[in-house]
C-alpha cells in the first residue's frame, strides 16, 4: 500500500480550519489503496475516467461518494448516473443537457458543478464567462428538473506566479457569489470546488471550500 497517511492527517487537520470538503483523487491507483484510506474515513473519492471508476466502484463499499472529475463524454453519462456523487467537469450546456437526459431515465437529481475556465493557459477545459451567463441566465436552465447545479469547479494556471493564482481563484469565488445571488433555478451554488496537490492552500485562502487532491495522498502517477 503505498498512501501517505501522515499527508491524510496533516491534510484534514487544514481543511477543517476552512471546513471544506476533501475529495481524495485515486485515478490510475489500486482498489487497495482507496480501501487504505477509506479505513482511515475518507469517504469522498474522485476518479477521471469512466471505464476506470465503473471498475473500481463495485469492488469498494457503498459508502463511498464518488466524484468524476474528468471530460465527460456524453455517450458515457449512462454509466455513472445511477451511482455518481458529483460530477465536477461540466463545461458545456450540451453536457448538462445530456445530463438531465440522463437523470430523467434513472428518475434521480443529478448533482454537478461547472467547469468554469480562469487559467491563462489555453489548454483547460472549461466555459467561458460569456457561456456561462448564457447557461445561468437562459430560459433553458429552468426545464431541466434533473440536475442540480451545486458549484463552480476551476483549474489555476500551472504558474509560480502566486499572486496570478490567487487571483484566478477569487475571481471564481466572485462569479460564484454573483450567480448564487441570483437565486437561479435548479441551482443551489455552495461548492467551490478548486485547488488541488500543489496549490490547495492558496485556494483555500481565496475561497475553496472542496479541493481535489491526489498525488500528495497517493504519491505520483505514470
Ligand atoms: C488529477 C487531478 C487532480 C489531482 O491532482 P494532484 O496534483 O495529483 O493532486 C485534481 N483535479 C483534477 C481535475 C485532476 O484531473
């Protein structure tokens, strides 16, 4: 087993202070290294790929809350509907709309946050800020009776520029506060889910209230 638990303790002691919510990423790690870490508590758990996660999932407890936090494909929402927790990478209203698709069939609420783009880079994946007011504040939200739209989920750039960072963060903790005082429906905006191994403190401090974090749990991946 190879899980850092003296990172786990450190680590939770942190987030308590923020009380925020950790979301342990186990992507291209063993069943038996969620298990170690589930038998230390952890119980939120987040995976990026859909084959990977449909693997694992039934060869761990039920008690688990599982997060995808991937690119989603359409085609493959039917997979991890009947079971998901959170899916955290909704970046385009066609997604969400598959999704509500979904949730229509196995008559279940599905929760998502979405994936809003703050990084300077052009390589992330995410809604612009045109495309989000175009979802939050178009007709068409109000239809879908299926999902539910608990967040925002954002990537900083991968910069030392700490001051860029942080800005990147509170900009979307701003948009957050914006949209969540607009009392949208189907919406109940309370998750920032932003910061992961090498910059959660900094999200943190601007905000997060969920952080994403895998290899200082795990170690590093292939
Ligand atoms: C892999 C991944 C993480 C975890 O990254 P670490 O640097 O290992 O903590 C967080 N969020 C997303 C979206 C990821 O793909």
């Amino acid at each position: 087993m190879s899980v850092n638990t003296e990172s786990f303790y450190q680590l939770n002691a942190e987030l308590k202070k923020y009380a925020a919510v950790l979301v342990a990423v186990s992507k291209m790690k063993p069943v038996a290294d969620i298990e170690a870490l589930y038998a230390l508590g952890q119980r939120d758990f987040g995976e990026n790929y859909v084959q990977e996660l449909i693997e694992k999932a039934p060869q761990l407890p039920a008690g688990i809350k599982w997060h995808f936090i991937g690119h989603l494909q359409s085609n493959k929402i039917k997979y991890i509907a009947p079971f998901v927790h959170l899916i955290h990478g909704v970046d385009s209203f066609r997604l969400l709309k598959e999704i509500d698709k979904q949730g229509v069939k196995f008559n279940k609420k599905i929760s998502v946050l979405l994936q809003v783009f703050i990084a300077s880079e052009t390589t992330k994946f995410g809604m612009n800020e045109k495309e989000l007011a175009e979802l939050m504040e178009g007709a068409e939200l109000s239809k879908m009776h299926h999902i539910e739209i608990r967040g925002f989920m954002g990537m900083a750039s991968f910069a030392d520029d700490e001051a860029q960072i942080r800005r990147e963060f509170a900009h979307l903790k701003a948009l957050l506060q914006k949209y969540k005082a607009q009392e949208i429906a189907n919406t109940k905006l309370e998750i920032l889910s932003m910061g992961m191994s090498g910059d959660y403190m900094l999200a943190l401090e601007e905000g997060s209230n969920m952080v994403r974090i895998g290899s200082m749990l795990f170690g590093g991946r292939q």
